[in-house]
C-alpha cells in the first residue's frame, strides 16, 4: 500500500508542477464540457500525465477528464483509482490559487488512501485510511523523493468544542448552509465560517482548522475521495445526508449525494 500511495504523490506533485507551468505562463483559454462545468488546457495535461503515471500499477483510473468505463464493466472492478486532475477549475480561472489534484485508491467502495496536492502552495496532504493517520507536507519545489516523506508531519482534526468552525465553497454557499448557520447560532454554539475551493475543505476539515463541512449542492466522486480518504484517517467521516451512511465510490451513477463531514459518532 505504501507504494501506491508514493506512486499517487509522486503522480500528484508532478501533475501539480504541469498546471502552475500553465498557471503562471500562459493566457488559459476555457472550454464549456456537456455538464456546462469549464474546463481548460491544464485539465488535460495534468490527467493525461496522471493516467500514464498510474498504468503501472495496473489499476484502472476513473478520472474526470478521461474516459469512463460503462458500470457493466466498472461493477467488477475490486479497486481502481478516482483522479480529479483539477479540482476547483473556476478558482484556476480566477487565479486565487485555491485548486487541487486529488488522487484516490478505493476498494470495493470505499477509500483506502488519498493524496491532495495544492499546486499553489506546494502542500501535499495524504493518507492510509488504515494507518489511522494523515499527513502534511510542505515543498519547496514541485519535486518529490521517497525519502523526503520522512518530514511529512501529522496532523488531527479538530477537538469538541462549543465553537464551531464550518467551511463551505465559494461557489455553493447556497441558503441551506446559511440556515444550518442560523440554526447553530439558535442552539447557542458559536460559528465562525471558512470559505474554501476545492479540496481545501476537506484538507481544513483533517488538520483541524475547520470541524463542519456540509455540502449542499453537487459533486462527484472525484471531487470528494481523496479528501475522504484523509479525513476517515483522522477519526472523520463523510456521511450522505440521504442514508446517514458514508459515501460509496465507483458507483453506478458518479454523482454523490449531499454531505457531511464530521466526527465519528
């Protein structure tokens, strides 16, 4: 397991080099896909280096960008891999550096590691759901070596208490969270609120920096199985709002229901 997850940071950490080349030095053009969702140039390459990365592992990806598979053929799949190459591309749009790649390794439905890279700050976050632990590394280049995880350093989420510190997107801060918030404030908690693109939430949610994350709009499995990973590593998890049941991945239908991500139990 170790080796796949090296194998998904490397992956990450060099796609991530790929989109700030992009990011930095060229003027983007944007394309509109079917699903009205823009995408962009740095998209593409980024998935088209993950994919090739990933084939030797001889694990099939589901990506974003890439094709997919029918679920006649995907329902027998035992594991595969779940790779957004760019997640939160209108934050790369607006240039506020709030975008991530997310690569995960899910078996049979559920995650078993997750790696988050946020190209714009060199962070990379990652773990072994099994392991019960999650990581922080901070880069000073868009490189990576298997040794240079030895200065990756834990990180917890947040401890109970009565303030609440809830993160939601820039995007999708939609009435329901801002009644959620009124609701809280009604019980008498105290709610500080944190806007992030992206995987950030999910990455502010493992370190401990945000302790609610509801999601009330749409995502699907590769916006949210990395973060997943990493927070289920931490003592979180990501409940569907429908069944009070953690997210399934590699589903028939790629589209999640709402969410919540918040302490177990």
């Amino acid at each position: 397991m170790k080796e796949y997850l090296y194998n998904a940071i490397e992956a990450a950490v060099n796609a991530g080099a790929i989109i700030m080349d992009i990011y930095e030095n060229q003027i983007v053009a944007v394309e509109t896909k079917a699903d009205d969702s823009p995408v962009t140039i740095a998209d593409k390459k980024a998935d088209l280096y993950i994919q090739n990365a990933l084939q030797s592992t001889n694990i099939p990806v589901l990506s974003e960008e890439g094709e997919h598979a029918h679920f006649d053929i995907r329902k027998n799949w035992e594991q595969c891999w779940i790779v957004d190459p760019l997640d939160g591309t209108k934050e790369f749009i607006k240039r506020n550096g709030e975008f991530t790649v997310n690569i995960a390794l899910v078996e049979n439905g559920k995650p078993l590691l997750g790696v988050i890279y946020i190209p714009a700050e060199k962070s990379v976050y990652f773990a072994i759901t099994a392991e019960k632990k999650s990581f922080k590394l901070n880069l000073e280049a868009h490189n990576i070596t298997y040794d240079s995880l030895k200065n990756a350093k834990e990180i917890t989420a947040a401890s109970e208490t009565d303030a609440i510190t809830l993160t939601s997107s820039h995007s999708y801060t939609n009435q329901k969270v801002l009644d959620l918030i009124d609701t809280l404030e009604t019980e008498g908690k105290e709610v500080n609120l944190i806007k992030a693109g992206s995987s950030l939430k999910f990455c502010l949610m493992a370190e401990g920096k945000a302790s609610f994350y509801p999601r009330y709009a749409p995502t699907m499995e590769w916006d949210t199985a990395a973060g997943h990973a990493i927070c289920k590593a931490v003592g979180l998890e990501v409940y569907s709002l429908e069944t009070n049941k953690p997210l399934k991945y590699n589903k028939e239908n790629l589209l999640n229901p709402w969410f919540l991500v918040r302490k177990v139990g």
